[in-house]
C-alpha cells in the first residue's frame, strides 16, 4: 500500500488549494453526527484519492482498448526485458525476443507442474530465478476441488491489481451508484488467514485481500481494529456481524464472493437473538472464545443501545426477503463476485436477504492476478473486460483444450460467442501458463473482449468422456429444482463414481459409473418432499441438455445419476471441513462443484438424510 500512501499525499496537497470547498464537501457528506471531523475528513480523502486515481486508469483502460495488439505486445516485452537475465529468462532466450510472435515459437504451453521446480528453489531462497524481482507472498491457491499451487507474487503485480483493477471498479461504482461516495462506513467480510513463512522468510497463504495486508484502509470499515486478530471465523464473524449491526447508516456490504455474504445472513439469522441482546446490553456474547485482550479491547468499545437492538428486532421479524435494507436503510451497494460457482449464492442473494439492493460483482481475479474488471455495475449478468494491461493474454478454443501444445489466438482475434480456455503471462513469473479458467466472449468494448466465467476445467463430470460441464449442470439443475413443489435449492456439489469407489460409503455404490449428486434443499418438508420421480427428472433434463450424456445412457455406458438430498446445514459444515482439510482460507473458499477427494465425499455421504 505504500504507492496509495504517496498518491493520497499528493491528493491531500493539490485539495489544499480549495479547502474551503473541501470541507464544505466532508460535512454534506458526513453521516454521523457523533463522528470527529478529523475522522471525517480522513474517510473523505481516502474514499476520494481512491475515485481519482481510478479516473486516472479509467482513463489509461479506455485508451489501451483501442489498440489491443500494440498495448498487449508492449506488455509481454516489457515483462521479457526486465526478466533476461534471470535463470529462467536465460533458459528461453528473453534477450532475443523481439515480437509476441517471437515469445509464442520460442516458449511452449505450460501448467502448474512445469514451474513447481523453479518455484521450490524460490522458496527456499534463491534468486534470479522466474523473476529478478523478490516475491513479497507466495500465493497459494484454494486447492478446494484439488491440488493447491504456489504462485510467486511480485510487487509489481499487487500494484497492477489495486492500480488497473480496484480503483478503477470504485470509480466505476460511484459513478454508477452515487450514493455510495456518502461517508457511511463498510461492513467488509474477510479474515486474517494463518500465515506460515517459507524458508526465505516470505509468506506463504492466500493472495486475496487482508485486514494486515490493508492496515491504511482499516478505518473505512465497520469492525474495529482488535476484532481482526480473531483467527476463528465463527467467532471473528459474529464480530463483523455485531458492530455492522450496531450502525444502522452502514452504505456497502462487501466480501471477495457471495457466498461469504450469504453465510453472513444466515449466520445473523440463526444468532439474532444473541446479537440483539449484545447490543442492547453493550456486551459480547460470553461463550466466544476470543483471547482475553481481544475481548478486553472490543468490550471497551461497546455500550447498550436498546433503541438500535429493537430496530433489529423488527428489521428481522419482517423476515428474510428485504431484511439487508430494513438492517441499513443506508444500504446503497454490495460488493461481490456473483459469476461461476457464485452464481447460486448471488441469486438467493438478491431474491430474500438483498432484495431491492445493488449487487455489483467487480473484479475477475485468481491467485495469479488481475484477469478482467466489470465497468458495467448495474448489468446482468455480471460480465468483465479482459484487461489488457494487466496480462498478456492468448485464448485456446475449448475443441482444442485437450491438445498439449494447442495453437491460440491473441485477444484481438477473439470471436463473438465462442468459449476459450484463458491462457495468461504476467509478472508473477508465469507463462503462457494454463490455470484452467474457460469463459465465452458476450461483447466487445472496442477491440477488448467481454466476457463472461464459464467454468473451471476439473470442475466438471467426466465418468465415460461425456465432460459435463459445472455450467450445463448448473442451468440443468436450477431448471429442474423450479418445477418440484414446496421446494428450494440451497445448494449442491457432485461427485463422479470412481471416487465413491474409494469410500466406505458402500452402500452407494453402483455397477455403472454414473453422477453422485448432493443437494440441500429447504421447504414445507424439506428433503421427504423430493420424490424419487422428481430425482429422475434432473437426469432426464441432462440427458436433453448433454447429446454425450444422453448417448451414454442410452448406450447404458453411464449409470442413473444418483440425487442424494443432505441434512439444513450440511454446505456451512463443509465450508468448515475443507477449510480444515485444504490450503484455502476463508477469504478463498469456493464450494467445489465436483469433489475430487475422498475424504470430502465421505463427509457428505454422513450428511445424507
């Protein structure tokens, strides 16, 4: 965060010319009564540095997508150059690179296990070798349907993320969202995850955004400061739920994914009577378990407020559906990825808890960076500008995924409506480096493809060939729950039969390979109100979906998929296990669609009902 010091310096120097009008603005702005005026203005320049430098790259983004080649071009060179003379940079002759044609006949397709060797030796300490630069993390990533990787993250690419990604969305929110450049505070949902140090003395965890990794922004949100010392999420979660609670002029909830929102309002759902009595009395609730001067210093911020715990009440009494605006009627915005294996979360979303407010999902990232930016708030679906100058991008189309060394496609020469794999070379050190991410090209914003998340490759059913994927499940799903009475989708993950096999849940095991499929649904009668005629129906709508699938079940190659309904609650204890059980944190978790590990499917063969 030291470059977002310096530019707030220079904001802070330049709005010395217009004070008066600057603290004009604060105070119309301001929405507590009680708040200083020096912690007004001090959320005021950092809300507004924030906007300006994202009208700075707002700006730089629209150019760059007029000319994609050249900028892109410019991009990969540039990154080749300053990393000639590292091993690797060695090894594939960087030095003699002089076109992106060059860079793609002389550096061949690669994957995680290409850069694992390298990467090891970097942890270890040595250096020179991916990048010249040292990594400031390495990035783990969720490893939540597999393996995990390790991705060296450089300085340089955590600056191209804030500077062309997360400014650029806030501009992109308050221009779309006006409201929302008011001084209320931010009910922002993540954690510090465990951090272990590599043998270099580098940390080794996620790359997602953290309270100590956003100590200059702390003071924009609605959790004090000790409460991110909490590293159980239960507990830290109460927390974040109980001082967002207490300030009824809260303008943006946000959090990296919408399930983290909805595991929120769910949480508040089933513990309100607890959190209205802590407000009420100006307590915390005794039986978290939270070190004793955690708790010592959050008690000390706390005092009983019976008028704000009986607006609760009644905020909650009037059920889920609207609860989010009748909690904050200030509430003008929530951030949140609502694309992929999101999308479920994002819908229940805006269709009870959030109803009537904005969802705005911003930024498509992975722990290798900045891949795309939303500057379309108030469209639907979500959908995300390939950023050109955050990558160097080539795109395999998906009939040429399983080749090894397929031939790709720059950017520019995208086409409307077709589906690629992505494939990207940044400063982290990787390249031209498949990370299993398929999207399809919905637009063009100049020469720039938009586009929208489709899947993640692993993420999908493949017991004969058929490769189901998670995006033709999902709307075969979806479709099918909408025509079963008195019942609801809370959520789902699948299995293919070859890892039942492993388990010893015996009794499901079946002489064909075939689909596992486990559902939580909630209704009048739950899960003894899905029939097995019912269950039938989401294999008959694949097979009208899926020709593969169809044929292999004609052909009796592939077995009836089997719908296990599981016992309320299940998905929030699998969150819990694989947090347990992987190397995701919470930040990171993403309910995996397709369970890859056995333990995993056992776990949710003992939740069946």
């Amino acid at each position: 965060m030291g470059i977002l010091k310096k530019l707030f310096k220079g904001t802070v120097a330049v709005s010395a010319v217009g004070t008066g009008l600057l603290l004009y603005d604060v105070q119309r702005k301001r929405v507590y009564t009680d708040q200083k005026f020096s912690d007004a203005l001090r959320h005021y320049l950092t809300v507004n540095s924030l906007a300006f430098i994202g009208y700075v790259f707002q700006r730089k983004l629209e150019t760059a997508t007029k000319n994609v080649a050249k900028v892109q071009e410019e991009f990969l060179l540039k990154q080749l150059q300053e990393n000639a003379d590292t091993e690797y940079g060695k090894l594939y002759n960087f030095a003699a690179i002089k076109t992106a044609e060059d860079f793609i006949r002389a550096h061949p397709l690669t994957r995680y296990p290409h850069y694992k060797p390298y990467v090891d030796r970097m942890m270890s300490g040595e250096k020179m070798v991916l990048t010249k630069d040292t990594p400031v993390v390495f990035a783990v990533t969720s490893g939540t349907s597999g393996t995990a990787s390790i991705i060296p993250m450089v300085k340089k690419q955590r600056e191209v993320f804030f500077l062309e990604g997360i400014s650029v969305l806030y501009r992109c929110m308050v221009d779309a969202f006006p409201d929302s450049s008011y001084l209320n505070k931010d009910f922002k949902i993540f954690y510090n995850p465990v951090w272990r140090m590599s043998e270099s003395g580098i940390k080794v965890g996620p790359n997602s955004a953290t309270p100590s990794e956003s100590k200059g922004l702390l003071h924009i949100y609605s959790t004090p400061e000790p409460a991110f010392e909490i590293l159980s999420e239960p507990e830290a979660l109460y927390v974040h739920l109980l001082f967002a609670l207490r300030d009824r002029h809260i303008g943006m909830i946000e959090a990296n994914f919408a399930s983290l929102v909805f595991n929120a309002f769910k949480t508040l759902e089933h513990r309100v009577s607890d959190l209205v009595a802590d407000i009420r009395n100006g307590t915390l609730n005794p039986n978290l378990a939270l070190p004793a001067d955690v708790r010592a210093r959050l008690e000390a911020l706390l005092s009983p407020d019976p008028d704000r715990a009986a607006e609760i009440q009644r905020a909650m009494e009037g059920g889920i559906e609207g609860a989010g605006k009748r909690l904050w009627p200030d509430l003008h915005v929530v951030l949140c990825t609502d694309t992929g294996t999101f999308t479920l979360y994002g819908q229940k979303l805006r269709d009870t808890f959030l109803k009537d407010v904005p969802l705005y999902s911003p930024i498509y990232g992975a722990s290798e960076g900045l891949l795309g930016i939303n500057i379309w708030p108030t469209s639907l679906p979500s959908m995300y500008l390939l950023h050109p100058c955050a990558q160097f991008f080539e795109l395999i189309p998906v009939a040429h995924s399983e080749e090894d060394q397929p031939e790709t496609l720059r950017l520019g020469q995208a086409r409307l409506g077709e589906m690629y794999e992505v494939v990207i070379t940044n400063p982290s050190c990787v390249y031209r480096y498949r990370f299993g991410d398929v999207v399809k090209v919905v637009g063009f914003h100049h020469e720039c493809p938009i586009i929208e998340f489709m899947y993640r490759q692993g993420q999908f059913l493949n017991v004969r060939g058929e490769k189901t994927s998670e995006s033709v499940f999902y709307d075969c799903l979806t479709s099918t729950v909408e025509n079963w009475d008195s019942v609801r989708l809370v959520d789902y993950c699948c299995a293919e039969s070859i890892v039942v096999e492993d388990t010893d849940a015996k009794k499901y095991k079946s002489r064909l390979p075939c689909y596992h499929i486990f559902l939580e649904v909630e209704g009048a009668e739950g899960a003894m109100s899905v029939s097995n005629a019912q269950k039938k129906m989401l294999d008959d709508a694949l097979g009208t979906k899926s020709y593969p699938y169809s044929s292999f079940r004609q052909k009796g190659s592939i077995g009836e998929m089997q719908v296990h309904i599981v016992q309320p609650g299940t998905f929030r204890q699998l969150r819990d296990f694989m947090i347990q059980n992987t190397p995701a944190s919470s930040n990171q978790y993403k309910v995996p669609r397709v369970l890859k590990r056995k333990e995993a499917v056992q776990f949710m063969f003992e939740k069946v009902v």
